[in-house]
C-alpha cells in the first residue's frame, strides 16, 4: 500500500480556481505519460512526488509504502526531506494514525488544526516540520487500497472540494501506475524463473548419461547375484528419476528446505546412509526459493556422484542449515561440505553448473552464494533471504 504526504513552508497563497486547475491538469497529463514510460517503482514515487510538489506550490512531498505485515508505513521515496528522513522514518498505520484511519474508513480524512486535533496522535515527524493542517485521501487499488494521498500545510488551510477531488484522481493515476509496474516486475521474475529452468533442463540432459555411469560404476556386485545387482541398479535409477522430478514439480505455497534436502539428496546416499548427513532447523521458504534451493542442491550432488566425494566409497557430504538473524529470522545459511573424496582443484571454465551454483542462485534467493574449492573436498556456502 501507498502513501503520499505533502508539507508546505508557509500557507499557501490563494490563485483563482482556473490557474490552479491549469496547474492541476498539467500535473496529471504530465505524470500519466511519465507513468506509462516507467518501470521502476522508486523512480515512479519520485516523480510523483515532483510533480505533485510543483502542483501545489509545495517543496516538502513524500511517499509512504504500507507494510500491513509490520503496521507501519515507510517513507519510501520523497524530495527535500531532512537527511535521513527517506527511507528510514515509519509511521503507524492504526486507527490512531491520520492516513491508518483513511485506509480503514475508506474516506477522506481532513483536519484544519492538529493542535485541536483529539481524534489523531500526531507523528513526531509532522510536528517536526511544524504541519498544522492536512488532508488525507484514499489511493485505491484493484483488490484493496495501495494507502492515502496525505497533503500537510505549516499554516492553517481549508481544503476545499476541488482539491480533494484532484488529490483522489491523482492518487487513483498513481494506484495504476504502481499496480503497472509491480505486476511487470512479477512476469519479468516469471519468465526469468523460466529460462533457468529451462537452462537447467538441458543442462540435467547433457549431464545424465554420465551420472548414470557413477551411479552403475558405485553399484557393488561383489556378494551380489545378478538379479539383487540389477534390483538395486533399478531402484537407483527410480529415486533419481524422483529427484529430477521433485526440482521441477510445482509446490505449494512454502517448502521446507530441510525436507528438499532430503528429498532431492535421498538417491544419492545409495547403500551407505552415512554418505549424506543433513542438519539443521525446518523453516519456510517460498516455493520458488525452494525449487531453486533443490536445483543448486541437485547440481551439487550430480557433480560429487560424478567428480567428488560421492563418486568413491568412503566419500560423504555434510549439509548444514542454520537460521541467522535473531529473532527476525531473517537469513537461512546452507553449508555443503564434502570429506574424504579425491583432491578438488578449481574448473578451468565457468560452465552452467557454476554459474547455476555462484550466479543464479544468490540472485534469485536475494542471498549470497560462494564455492570453495578446497583440496580436501569442495565446500558451498548459500545465504537465502527468508524476508
């Protein structure tokens, strides 16, 4: 949800209603076409935030992202502001707050005098600035309001219905312009899940034959007849068709990326359930997060079956979860660490694998990934965003 507020320095003079219309419809032409041009959300904010300024006489204008999840509203975005003002000050989105009680009425909100004001408590930024006046007005949206279009004055003003009525259609402009971008932000994150996907499938493909050889070649025949050999070849292969199938079948709403572990990792352990050891807490990824979680864990088992410590009878591989952040939980650490494998030397060249590993999914878990390729065995550190 949105937000935006608007201060002045002194009272604002009076013109006749036709130059402030003028002013007003120039506002509106002028941030439609800037509107249907742009596609980033802060850059948006700003110039409404402009151009709204420039409307109404006004240097003080800023922008407030609600964030129902934590009951507040950020100042995202906004022009001559204190330092340290944008992007940092929240205000309260309760019943007790001028634009929280616009967003839970669904009406404009206005108050001539906020030194009179018992309905409302007054935020310390508003006071600091010396607003005496303000009028709130509903952005809607689709589905529910994005926030209030709030104007504040230093002197006391009467807003009359002429403003209120520019004020809501300028919000309304600015509701459809953010719901614009943010629902182009969503194919764009689509289509880019989709080409890795469909990067990683070819990629799945090139690479099968020789996993199948690691897995035959780790298969043992010795005390084996030849129907308990192909048995057990046969259910190797069945679980790994399980765990290409699990990287890419759709899931729910969250996963579990401990159970992922377990799921994609669980044909790789073979005879010896030693061979991978998984610990760490459960918690909640989106769905997308976890499917790229069991792509990155895939690639790392497919290349230790093949090259490192799962591709010899001794090898393990320890896969550690850890939540960092206190009580925000707000990063999930994954370790992958392999012991007693054949000695690791760094690739010559950055295949779709390493970058898969390094590139694509520190991008799209808004994390940090990194590869150590250590001698004694390859170690890989992931940092997810659980925000």
């Amino acid at each position: 949800m949105i937000a935006v507020l608007i201060s002045s320095h002194a009272q604002r003079e009076v013109h006749p209603l036709s130059s402030d219309l003028k002013a007003q419809r120039k506002a509106l032409a002028d941030f439609g076409l800037f509107a249907f041009r742009c596609r980033d959300l802060d850059t948006l904010l700003t110039r409404a935030a402009e151009l709204i300024s420039d409307a109404f006489q006004v240097d003080l204008v800023k922008v407030l992202e609600h964030r129902p999840e934590r009951g507040d509203f950020l100042l995202r975005a906004g022009v001559n502001w204190e330092p340290g003002v944008v992007g940092h000050v929240t205000l309260a989105d309760h019943e007790k707050s001028p634009a929280g009680f616009a967003l839970l009425t669904n009406e404009p909100v206005v108050s001539r005098d906020i030194g009179a004001e018992d309905r409302f408590e007054i935020s310390d930024v508003l006071v600091r600035h010396g607003v005496k006046s303000m009028i709130n007005v509903i952005i809607v949206g689709e589905e529910k309001p994005f926030g209030v279009l709030e104007v504040d004055a230093r002197e006391h003003c009467d807003f009359d219905d002429d403003e209120i009525s520019f004020l809501q259609n300028y919000s309304n402009l600015l509701a459809s312009a953010v719901e614009r971008i943010r629902s182009h932000k969503e194919l764009e994150r689509h289509a880019r899940e989709q080409s890795v996907i469909a990067r990683e499938l070819e990629h799945r493909v090139k690479n099968i034959l020789g996993l199948v050889q690691a897995l035959t070649s780790q298969t043992s025949l010795e005390g084996r007849t030849a129907q308990q050999f192909r048995d057990s070849l046969i259910g190797r292969f069945q679980a790994l068709a399980k765990a290409e199938s699990l990287v890419f079948q759709d899931q729910g709403e969250t996963a579990d990326p401990r159970q992922t572990a377990f799921d994609i990792l669980g044909p790789y352990r073979g005879d010896r359930a030693e061979a991978i050891t998984i610990s760490g807490p459960s918690v909640r990824l989106s769905a997308r997060k976890g499917r790229m979680l069991g792509l990155a864990l895939h690639e790392l088992a497919t290349n230790s079956a093949k090259y490192g410590a799962l591709s010899v009878a001794e090898g393990r591989v320890q896969v550690e979860f850890h939540v960092d952040g206190g009580e925000q939980l707000s990063r999930l650490e994954v370790r992958w660490q392999e012991f007693d494998g054949p000695s690791v030397t760094p690739p010559k060249r950055m295949g779709f694998g390493t970058r898969l590993l390094e590139k694509v999914a520190s991008a799209e878990m808004e994390g940090a990934a990194e590869l150590e390729y250590r001698s004694e065995g390859l170690i890989y550190r992931l940092s997810i965003s659980l925000e």
